[in-house]
C-alpha cells in the first residue's frame, strides 16, 4: 500500500486531463443525440486506455526518461529529426483542442473569444515561463473534481428522472461512426503518452514499483470513463433540434437540474479548469520531447513552446463554430495519435532497453491491435469527408 502512496501522481493526473473541455463536449454531444446507447463503447475505452498508458508508464519507470530522449537515444539522429515533426505536430492539435474549449467555457459566460483566448494564452505564458507548475495545478485540480462531482450529481438526477437505457447499440451510419471515432479521441490522447512516460521518468518509480503504477493507471481510466458516462447522461434530453451548436449555452442545459440558471457559468467554469489543466500537462511532457529528440536538450523549450502556441491560440479565433471544432479536432486526435503510439510500442518491445519488463508477445498482441483498431476507426469515419459513402 506504502508503494501506491509513494508513486501515486503522474498517471493519475493525466487522466484528470484527459477529462478535458473538448472531452466533455464529446460526452455531452454523445448523450444528447443518442442517450445511453454510446456508454457501452465509452466504458469499452477503459480497456484500450489502460493497455496504452500502461506502457507509457512502463516505459517511464524502466529507463527514467522521456519519450524524446529515448528516440534520440536508441535511433539514429536522422530518425529522430523526422520523429520530432510528427510530435510537435501533436503538441500543436492538442493546444488548439484546449484552447478551444477555453473559449467554448468563456462564451457559455458571455465573453468573446478574442477576449478569453488571448488572456489564456498569456496567463499560461506566465506559469510555463516562470514554471509555476505546482501553484496553478493545485486549485485547478480542485475545480476540476468539483466539477466531476457535478456531472455525477447531474446524471443521477436525470436517471432519477427516467431514462431509457440501451445495453447496446450500433448503427453503420456516418454520424454514429463518427461520434464513435470522436470519443476515441476524447479518451485516448496523444499528449497523455508523452506526459505519462516524461513524468513517471521525473518522479523516480522503481521497477518493482510498476505493479503500483499499473493499479494508479487503471483506476485513473475507470474514474475518467466514469466521469465521461455521467457528461453523457447528464446531457439527456437536450433538444436534438439544437445540435448545430452555434451557441455553445445549448450544452450548458446538461447541468440545469443542478445549478439552474446559473448552469451556463459552473459549465463555463468547468471547461475552462479542465482545458488549463490539460494545458499544463501538454506543456510539461510534449514540447520538452521535441527539443530532446533532435538533440537540443530542454534549453530551447521554450521557444518550441511558443512556435507550437501561437497557430494554436489563432485558430480558435476564427472558427465559425466552435462545438463542431472541437469534435473534428476529437477525430483528428486518433490520427496524429499513430506516430508516438508505434514509437512507444517499439521502445516497450526492446528487450535490451526494457529487460525483463519488455512486453511480451501477449502484450504486443494486444497493444498493437488496440492501435490498429483506433487508427482504421478514425481512418473510416473520415472516408464520408472524402465522398466515400460506408
């Protein structure tokens, strides 16, 4: 039990992230069109999000170092280089995701995005600059769980209420599939591996403490999942004629039965903690992996940090719908989510690196089927786009 205390921390709050702004609009959008016939795909993804982060945090424990460091270290520098656009191309959706949803919360309140996502932007400048970490962590983390307790609250007053509960449910249709490849990318993040390998690195788990980081990772995906099966049927019975989304107070009507009138401010407020956590993380454990694998060490991060920022905090700004953003930045997820899943099932599959916490063919098996179910999922609810008909 000691162990769990002493390693408790990185996988936890990755999956406090990964229940991010865009997520929640994800999980509000699923419930709202379909009820309760997604939350057995949603409780599904636990499986697939345990498996990967799993061996990030394998990855982590073994050899101590980022997901950056060790591509520089075990492939050749021209290999490297090309692995690093790849990775600042994640960095680069992931802010504009969580920017996205700050704008989203802010105009649930009101506030015009040319207004909120400039201040976020800024005030995240300030605590990545002065590596004010800790300090803005801490109080977000508070609201974040406040928050989750609200959905809760939310998805059992409207169960209460009655709600027709579909076990199952699959239909070919472009929309569903769609919604499907969105919540993948909802749950299964890629700037969630960087972190996860980057911070159990930092944190100095020993390797017969892997079985504690394990326990911490799978409780973290039940918890996250949970809290994205709440958003989804809390968000039950929001007028479907209204699922353009052009305002973004529609979703807010999701936490009525709790805060009343003032549900568009405590679904602003959510999303706004919920993204600048996500911020934070992505921030801490994805632009150091690009400067570390072309060589750089962390001395340049910051300027990577900015170049990766600024298209990110531009974007938002001029998107003429900002709901229907984010759930096509949710597909775009699972795509840029290839390149570091299959450098990270490569690093976990050396057995000169991992030793005898190498995965093992069973392992691979799982691991690379979970990959190639996720990519072919968002790869076809693509093919529509592209005048495809499924």
């Amino acid at each position: 039990m000691g162990q769990i205390f002493q390693t408790w921390g990185p996988a936890w709050l990755v999956m406090i992230a990964d229940v991010d702004a865009a997520s929640a609009i994800t999980a509000a959008d699923s419930g709202a069109q379909y009820g309760t016939k997604l939350v057995w795909f949603i409780m599904l993804l636990v499986i697939p999000l345990f498996v990967i982060q799993e061996v990030a945090g394998r990855v982590g424990v073994v050899t101590g170092k980022g997901l950056g460091e060790l591509i520089r270290e075990n492939y050749q520098r021209r290999v490297a280089v090309f692995c690093a656009i790849p990775m600042a191309l994640v960095d680069i959706i992931s802010y504009v995701v969580e920017y996205t949803g700050i704008a989203i919360g802010f105009q649930m309140m009101g506030v015009s995005r040319f207004i909120s996502v400039p201040l976020a932007f800024m005030a995240h400048v300030l605590v990545v600059y002065n590596k004010k970490y800790a300090e803005a962590e801490k109080p977000l983390l508070i609201l974040s769980v406040l928050f989750s307790a609200v959905w809760v609250v939310a998805a059992f007053l409207t169960a209460r209420n009655g709600i027709e509960v579909t076990p199952f449910y699959f239909s070919k249709s472009p929309d569903f599939i769609f919604m499907l490849a969105a919540n993948i990318g909802a749950v299964i993040m890629p700037f969630m591996l960087f972190y996860q390998v980057s911070a159990t690195a930092e944190k100095g788990t020993q390797r017969s403490s892997v079985w504690a980081v394990r326990f911490e990772t799978l409780v973290g995906a039940i918890f996250s999942e949970l809290i994205m099966v709440a958003i989804a049927v809390s968000a039950i019975g929001i007028n479907v004629d209204n699922l353009n989304f052009t305002s973004p107070k529609v979703l807010s009507q999701s936490l009525s039965t709790v805060a009343g009138h003032f549900a568009p401010y405590v679904f602003g407020v959510g999303l706004i903690a919920a993204s600048f956590i996500a911020l934070i993380v992505i921030s801490l454990g994805s632009c150091w992996g690009v400067t570390e694998a072309v060589g750089w060490g962390r001395k340049h991060w910051f300027k990577v940090y900015l170049l990766e920022s600024i298209p990110a905090v531009i974007i938002p700004l001029f998107s003429f719908n900002l709901i229907k953003l984010a759930l096509n930045l949710m597909v775009l997820q699972i795509v840029v989510l290839i390149a570091p899943a299959i450098i990270l099932g490569m690093l976990a599959s050396n057995k000169k690196l991992m030793g005898d916490l190498v995965l093992n063919p069973a392992n691979k098996f799982v691991y690379w089927t979970f990959i190639v179910l996720i990519f072919a999922t968002g790869i076809i609810s693509m093919l529509p786009f592209f005048g495809v008909k499924l």
